[in-house]
C-alpha cells in the first residue's frame, strides 16, 4: 500500500473516479428527477384532456334533454295527457323521443313522467318497474321541485328490459309562467357511449360518482364495484385535481384524478409507478452497465499508468541512494523514453546544482571569516581613538576649556555609537542621546541658525527601532535643507503610537524638494537595495527597516519646495527588552 505504485493507483482512483461517481448521483439524480417531474405531468394532462371529452359527453346528454323538454308538444302532453290526439301522441313519440339526438350516443333511453301518474318512453317499461322507480326516495323531489337535476348510475337498471348498465340524467321539466313542475324527464345512454372517452391510458382508469362506485371503466369487470374505502378516494373529494402515491398490495402506485364539473364526478387513473417510469429504469440499468464498463477500463488503464510511472522512479530511487554516501560527482546516463530522459536529465542538473552550491557555500563561508577577522582589526583603531579622545576630553576639563571637552565628549558619544558593538536593534532613548551627541557637533558650523526639538512622551523612550537610523537623516535635513537657507532652521522629532504600529517623523523648515527631486527619491526607496553596506543614507535605512521588519515598515518622504521636508520612519509597536544591546556606556573604566 506504501508503494508508490499504489499510491499513484489510488490517488488517480479517489480524485477522477470518485468525483465521476459523485457527479453521476449529482447531476442524473436531478435529471432523472426532472424526466419524472415531465411524465407525471404529461400523465396529468392526458387525464385533463380525458375528462374534457367526458365534460362535452355529458354536456351533451343535459342539451339534449333540455331540447326534449323544451318542446311544446311536450308540454301540452305532461300538463293535460287529453290535450293531444293518439296521432299527435305518436307524433311526440317518434319525431321527438325517437330522434337521433348526438353522434356521442348509440342508444338512448327517454322516459317522461307527468304528475298524474302517466308515463311516456321509447322502451317497454314494466309496470313492476315502473312502481320501484316511482317510489325511490329522489323521485317525489324531483316531480315537485322546480329545476332539479340528478345523475345516476344503475348497473341493473331496472327501468328497462336489456338489463344493461345505463347512465341517467333525470331533470325536472319547470313552466316558467308558474314556476311550477309538470313532470321529470329522465334521459338515458348506455356505460358502453361514456366508456370509450376512458381509455388510451395505461393503468386502471374509471369514472366514479359521489358515493364511490364505478360508473365506468374500460374493464367492464370493474364496473359497479365501489372504491369508496381506498386509502386514496378521501383526499379525492378535497381537491378539483391532482396526484398522489399509494401503496396497494405492497406496491406502489400513482394516482392521478381530475372532475367533471358538471355533476362532481371523477375521473381516477390507477398506475403502478413502475410501469409509468419503465424508461427510467431501463436508463438506470443501461448507466450503471456504463459506468461499470467505464470502471473496469479506466481501473487498467490507471494501473497501466501508475506501473509506467513507477518503474523509472524506482530505477531513480535506487540511483540516488548513491548520493546517501555523499558522491556528488557521479551522474546518471540519459535513456529511455522522454519523460524519463527528461527525468533523469533534470536529476544531472540537480547533482551538478547541490555540487556547486557545496563549493560556494564553502568559499562564502571562507570569505566570512575573513572578513570577521578583518573587522575585529578594523575595531582596534577606533577604540583606540576613542580612548585618547576621552584623555583629551579630561584634559580640557582639568584646563577649566569645558567647550573644547564638551565637543570632544560629544565627538566621542558619536564615535561610540558607530564602532558597531552589540546588536542593530536598541532603545529609542539611546538614539536620541546619539543625536544630542550629533546635533552638538553640528551646532559648531551652524551655530545660533540651528535648533532641535523633540516631542517624545517618556513611555516611548523604549521604543524598539534600528541603531543609527535618524541621524542620515537629520544629515540630510541639515545639508540639503537647512544649510541652503538664509534664515534659522528648525528640525522636530516627533513619536506617537498607532495600535500596532509607531511612527516616528523628522520635520525641517529647510527648503525643501522640487515634485522632480521627491518623485526621484520616492522611487529609489521602492527600488531594490543598491547602495553599498558601508554607505549610510536614507535609502540605507528603509532597506534595513525593511530586512529587520518586512515589507509593509519604511520610510516615507513628504516635502514642499520652500516649506519644508518631513521623514516618517514606521516600524511596528515593539518595546526594547531591558538590557539588551546596551552598549552606549561610556568606555572610562573598561
């Protein structure tokens, strides 16, 4: 498992073959989602055209009773039976009853009821017959109240003698002077007229009325069978259309339904869901066949890849356990494919490269001890020098010439400063005392024209900053900025804290700098480092800011020709540990 083999096997396995899989469950899921989405609406709307036609079946039935009962032949025979000849009676009977009322139907039953107990029909009606249907609890409403309809359902009907399933509108017929019944008329079709609107749809479909029972189905076996204690019909009532998923005989189904509007009725689909998603799992069966061929061929050639890989990094492997003895000189033939030609060329490289950087390492290395050596020389003379200075400085005192030992204490407080013992990082008290030592060696060539100020809050005296770092450029202010000027000049030295941050600034009154000149200066302080390390200025220091603190810490120059130039120097709030590079001392008793 360690191998590199194996792990060039698995890494290609896990990072392409499981985000293939992932992206498979991902992006098909919603996909097949959304093909389900589409076949359950497309199932709906062939149910919503379904119920359409059967809309326009019944609507047709209504229209053609009401064109029966509109009739004035009709009327006159319901209101007063004597009123019309036995010729006028036949009339009625065939022209009227008789006539071929819609190509939706193939038979029609029409029967009339008057309220004097007669009775008119195209078929034979039994009197037996005659006396159940004339004593069932809807018809007395029905002979009595105006405007009443009623849908009905028989599947032994007993109005007639085919003994067929019969679908039945009955409607009271109202005269609209009194506002008053003269008679029912019920108008009849055959379950075979409305069953042919039923099918073209898979699964189980029916036309169910009020109280659960089939009306019709394209499986005449389901016909007058009722429905009512399905687990789905309870949720039917409640809404005009809609769908929903069952499970009958441990199997799932989909249930569609929509309603006929003019009598309630509905229209109920009854589909196994496998069988409407058939195409889905086909899809399914036929992916993962892909996927899996897909896997055994990309497993092959994964390993094919990984074994190719692998064979060269172990011939390598075993080359460069030369170098564990540390044999930079020998180096590998170039052979073998490009890849491990290339491999191999840029392992020479490598050897050649360690080789090299081993030889310049050892000859910086010599270089360096040199020059500490030469330091520690170059340290002894100004030592020495400072040490005379402090006699003669004594001297001068001893002669009551406290000018002259004055300068030359403060010559020597600058030399000190500058022999470089200790560290590069000191207290900014010890700074300021440097530039005191500076600033009053200075006040010999410029006498009562110069002038320093400081604005230093006691708690920033141990302010952490960079040895040597403001006198280069109180230097600059007062060669290039003051000393031009006719008047008195001014230099102030302020420190402040920002949260993280402090800032230290140089302000002089001199005549400050062109856009030319600043514009210049700016721009080789963003430059690279190109003074020498003997050279101090201000470039100088904001390349040891920089070293010492990183990128965001510097220097940054604000001036105006004829009004002045300000030095800011920001470095980071860091108070300097107590004791550490205190080399300021004098040297009188070492």
């Amino acid at each position: 498992m360690n191998s590199i083999r194996n792990r060039i096997f698995f890494s290609i396995l896990l990072f392409l073959v499981i985000p293939f899989l992932l992206s498979n469950q991902y992006l098909d899921k919603p996909l097949e989602r959304t093909i389900e989405q589409k076949i359950a609406k497309s199932a709906q709307d062939a149910l919503v055209l379904m119920t359409f036609n059967v809309q326009l079946f019944m609507e047709d039935m209504l229209n053609s009773a009401v064109d029966i009962t509109i009739n004035d032949d009709t009327k006159r025979m319901l209101k007063d039976p004597d009123a019309l000849s036995q010729y006028e009676k036949l009339r009625l009977n065939d022209v009227t009853l008789n006539r071929s009322f819609s190509s939706y139907f193939s038979n029609t039953y029409v029967t009339l009821f008057d309220r004097h107990g007669n009775w008119y029909s195209t078929r034979y009606l039994e009197e037996s017959l005659y006396q159940e249907y004339t004593h069932s609890d809807w018809y007395e409403k029905m002979i009595s109240t105006p405007y009443q309809i009623r849908w009905m359902f028989n599947n032994q009907q007993f109005l007639y003698t085919d003994r067929e399933p019969i679908l039945s509108l009955a409607k009271s017929i109202t005269e609209l002077q009194s506002n008053q019944n003269i008679g029912m008329i019920v108008f009849s079709v055959t379950e075979k007229d409305i069953r042919k609107y039923l099918t073209g749809l898979e699964g189980d479909v029916y036309l169910v009325d009020k109280q659960g029972n089939i009306v019709s189905s394209p499986k005449s076996e389901m016909i007058g069978q009722s429905v009512a204690e399905e687990s789905y019909m309870p949720g039917l009532w409640t809404q005009r259309r809609g769908q929903a998923m069952v499970e009958k005989e441990d199997r799932k189904f989909i249930v569609n339904f929509d309603t006929v509007d003019l009598n309630g009725w509905k229209i109920v689909q009854l589909v196994p869901y496998d069988a409407v998603f058939k195409e889905i799992y086909d899809l399914r069966k036929t992916q993962a066949l892909i996927v899996l061929l897909i896997f055994v061929i990309f497993t092959m050639i994964t390993l094919s890849i990984s074994y190719g890989m692998s064979r060269p990094l172990k011939l390598l492997k075993k080359r460069m356990q030369v170098l564990e003895e540390k044999d930079f000189h020998s180096v590998l033939s170039v052979a073998g494919p490009k890849e491990i030609s290339s491999l191999i060329e840029t392992y020479n490289k490598m050897v050649t490269e360690i080789r090299q950087l081993l030889n310049r390492v050892k000859d910086e290395y010599q270089q360096k001890e040199d020059m500490r050596f030469r330091a520690l020389q170059a340290q002894i003379n100004p030592h020495f020098v400072l040490n005379t200075l402090n006699n003669i400085k004594w001297m001068a005192y001893i002669r009551n010439d406290k000018e002259v030992g004055d300068m030359l204490s403060s010559l020597g407080g600058v030399l000190e400063q500058s022999i470089g013992r200790g560290g590069t990082l000191i207290p900014l008290r010890q700074e300021i005392q440097y530039i005191e030592n500076y600033i009053e060696l200075m006040k010999m060539k410029f006498n009562d024209k110069l002038s320093v100020d400081y604005d230093i809050s006691e708690e920033l005296m141990d302010q952490e900053v960079i040895k040597i770092m403001l006198q280069p450029v109180i230097e600059n202010s007062l060669m290039h900025g003051i000393e031009p000027m006719s008047g008195a000049g001014r230099i102030l030295v302020r420190a402040k804290r920002q949260e993280d941050r402090f800032l230290l600034t140089v302000e002089d009154n001199g005549v400050g700098m062109s856009p030319e000149k600043l514009q210049d200066l700016r721009a080789r302080l963003a430059a690279g480092s190109e003074e020498l390390p003997e050279r101090i200025g201000i470039k100088n220091v904001h390349d040891r800011i920089r070293l010492q603190y990183g990128d965001p810490y510097g220097i940054q120059v604000h001036s105006r020709i004829h009004e002045g130039t300000a030095v800011a120097f920001l470095l980071p709030a860091k108070k300097m540990q107590e004791g550490v590079n205190d080399d300021l001392k004098s040297d009188a008793g070492r």
